[in-house]
C-alpha cells in the first residue's frame, strides 16, 4: 500500500468559487481527492482506481456516485476522469511568489494607488453624498472597486491576445481547482515579505418604501476590521454589514436626504454615532447628524467604474503580456489535453486567482512605502493578520503615510466606518 500511495496525494487543498458549497463539502474526504487526483491525467475504471489506490472497488463505486451528480468527474465507456484542474502545489507556490515579486519589485500597488489619485478630481465631480469626504476615505471603496477591475482587464487583455473565447456551454455553477503534494514529496517553504493583507468583501439588500431597493457593501471584510472568519460555516451577514440593516439605511438616507426623523429615528441616530457596538455609522456635530457613509446611485457608481477601468487598462497590458504569459508556460503544460473544460477553467479562473492583486494593494493602503521592523519575512498569501496596520503598532514601523485614512485611537477599527457604503439600485 505505501508504493500505490507514494505517487497519490496525502491530501488534496482547493480554492472554488461561486456556489462551490456542495462540490467542498464532496471533497473533504481522502479517498475522494486520490480518486480526482489518479484520474486528472487519465480515464480510469472502477478497478483500475482501487488497485492504484489499494481500496476495494466497492468503496470507489460509492465514492464516485456524487462526485459524477456534481460533475467533479464524468463517465465514458466505464471509465472516470476528473472535470476540473488538479496542479501540483510545488508549481501554485512557485506561481504565488512569482506574480507577489512581479507586484512588488515594478511597484504595481503604488502604481494603481497613484492612478486613483489622479482621478479625485473627476470622482469629486460626481453627483453622490460623500465626494466632499477625505479622499483617503473614499478609496477604501475605491481600492475594493479597483482590485476587481484590474484583475478582469488583466484577464482580458491577455485572453484577446490570444484571440480565446469563453465557450457558450451552460458552465458549471461553480469553480474549482485542486492542489496535490504527494505522499513522500518535501517541499520548500514559501517565503514572502509580509506585504499580504487577507481580503474578503461582502453585500446585503434591502427595499425601502421611500427609497427602493438598496444595495448595502462592506468593502474590505477581513482584518483589521473586526470579522467573521469561521471557515467551516462562515456567516457573511455577520461583521460589519450587518450595520447596513434596512433601519439604520433608512436613517442614513432621510439625513443627507433632509427628510425630518421621528423622535424614535432621532434617537436611534444619535445611538449609531455614540453606542453602537459596531461600526459608527453617523457623527455628531453640536446637534447635527453627519452620516459617514458614501452613498451612490447606480449610474454614478457605474460611471467611477468606468473611470477606474480606463485609468487601469494601460497598466493592465503591461501585466498581462508580461505576467500571464509566464504564469500560462508554467501550468499550460499541466493541463490535460482534449478537455475544452479545463482549459476554460484555467483562463477564467486559475489565472485570475494567480495574478489576484487585491492582498498586496491593500496591504500597501495600510501601510505605505515603510517596511515592518522585526517583522516576519515568511507570510502566505492566505495569512488572517493585519500586517502591522493598526494604527496601535506604530513603533513597528519605520514610517507612517498609509494612502488610506486609518482610525483614530479612540475610535479604532472596531468603530471606524471606511469602506461601508450604499448603492440606491433604483433611479
């Protein structure tokens, strides 16, 4: 058994996205990730996968069931081969470090940071409650909004270069990849600097009766902002957005709207800039209510969209005909040939999780140009930690002048309202 199990995986990690729910929970189990993994570069019967695998052929015709429902595997001619991309994680980690030194080293974060400030002029001369805010706290927003963007125009770009079309199948309501190390294979470890900030974002909606629909958005869920992190059943309407329920989005909007509160909102009001537990989502100036939170219509979001997407698109190029092209001679020669599935796959998702900007683009909003001193120098991309963020640990630091506004002491990120904001859906 130790020879059939030395060339399959001891364990098999993934990253997924979309409705992804049904195909994790299917692959939390080691017989059914050798299974994917021994059947990636060929198709294999029942029997075939039990003598590589030293199992009884019964178990791997239980085990297949589902994973065939799921369409984690197909069928043909009595034989099972895998539907999504199995890589070796020795070649994800050489890929991390590979597109982590390309950011840093051509300065990408600083160069993305210093085309968002070349469009404060033309964002401030848009029509949305809070384009008079400190700059610095509006990108909170922007910085969100711009890591997305710039990901997809990569992408972009490098899939019209080589002229690759999207199939029109009905895709998969999901994506996923798995990542193998083997049995007997000792790996290096990866080392990064520290300039990786863990980023998450999240949305709810609400209707209004005065106001439509509206879409509420936490920009950065994740540290230093007090979060949920449970990954074995994370609530997302947890954290921060929950402060954005249809009772406090109605205040909000009555306020910068100048429609008169009731005595019970008046003081609810007062409670989100004095008691809130949470985020303090208004403040107070002598008896006025100042809400803190930007609010947009869809069409003016749409238009700082379309400003951001063109101020990136240049940046975007000189990426992906530098970057992605390494990254696609590294793992190309991975991908099982005949399966259009996979290579789809790994130009619709692979690649936008290699070269995902959004960790080190935050990382420098937090921080800036210094580094951390006495800090640790190994750190993977994945890492929960706030990278020296907190305006608490300044003497860390060799210098502060973070392009993003931080909390004040007495407020902290506990209480600091960055990055929550309001889409009024309905024109």
């Amino acid at each position: 058994m130790t020879e059939r199990l030395s060339y399959a995986p001891a364990e098999l990690k993934f990253t997924y996205q979309n409705d992804a729910a049904g195909a994790v929970h299917e692959m939390d189990n080691l017989l059914k990730q050798q299974i994917c993994f021994v059947c990636y570069a060929e198709a294999l019967t029942a029997a075939e996968i039990a003598k590589k695998l030293g199992v009884a052929k019964e178990y791997i015709e239980d085990s297949v069931k589902e994973m065939l429902v799921l369409e984690l595997l197909k069928e043909e001619d009595g034989k099972y081969l895998t539907l999504f991309n199995v890589f070796p994680t020795r070649e994800n980690n050489e890929a991390q470090k590979l597109v982590y030194d390309y950011y840093i080293q051509n300065k990408i974060p600083a160069r993305v940071n210093e085309l968002l400030d070349g469009l404060e002029e033309e964002i401030r001369a848009l029509k949305f409650y809070g384009n008079d805010f400190n700059y610095g706290y509006l990108k909170w927003i922007f910085y969100n909004l711009a890591a997305g963007i710039f990901d997809t125009l990569i992408l972009k770009n490098f899939k019209n270069h080589h002229g690759f079309e999207v199939s029109k199948a009905v895709p998969r309501p999901y994506n996923i990849t798995g990542f193998y190390q083997t049995a007997d294979e000792v790996l290096p470890e990866i080392e990064l600097e520290k300039h990786l900030e863990n980023t998450s974002s999240t949305w709810n909606f609400c209707e209004l009766q005065d106001f439509g629909k509206i879409k509420g958005c936490d920009a950065l869920y994740a540290p230093p902002f007090p979060n949920v992190w449970d990954e074995a059943n994370t609530d997302w309407s947890k954290g921060r957005i929950s402060s954005l329920d249809m009772n406090n989005n109605r205040i909000i909007l009555k306020l910068i709207n100048g429609v008169e509160l009731s005595k019970l909102e008046h003081d609810m009001a007062n409670g989100m800039a004095l008691e809130a537990p949470g985020p303090r989502l208004i403040k107070l100036d002598g008896q006025k209510q100042i809400p803190l939170t930007p609010v947009f219509t869809n069409k003016v979001f749409c238009q700082i969209e379309k400003l951001i997407e063109k101020a990136l698109q240049p940046l975007s190029v000189e990426i992906a005909e530098n970057l992605c092209t390494k990254l696609e001679e590294m793992f190309f020669p991975l991908i099982r040939k005949g399966e259009p599935r996979l290579i789809e796959d790994f130009y619709t998702f692979n690649l936008k999780n290699f070269i995902h900007s959004s960790s080190t683009l935050w990382w420098y909003g937090l921080n800036g140009e210094e580094t951390l001193v006495g800090a640790s120098s190994s750190a993977l991309k994945n890492d929960v930690g706030t990278s020296g963020a907190s305006t608490d640990s300044c003497e860390e630091k060799k210098s502060s002048g973070a392009p993003l506004e931080l909390p004040a002491k007495e407020i902290g990120y506990e209480h600091f309202a960055a990055g929550l904001y309001l889409i009024c859906l309905d024109e």
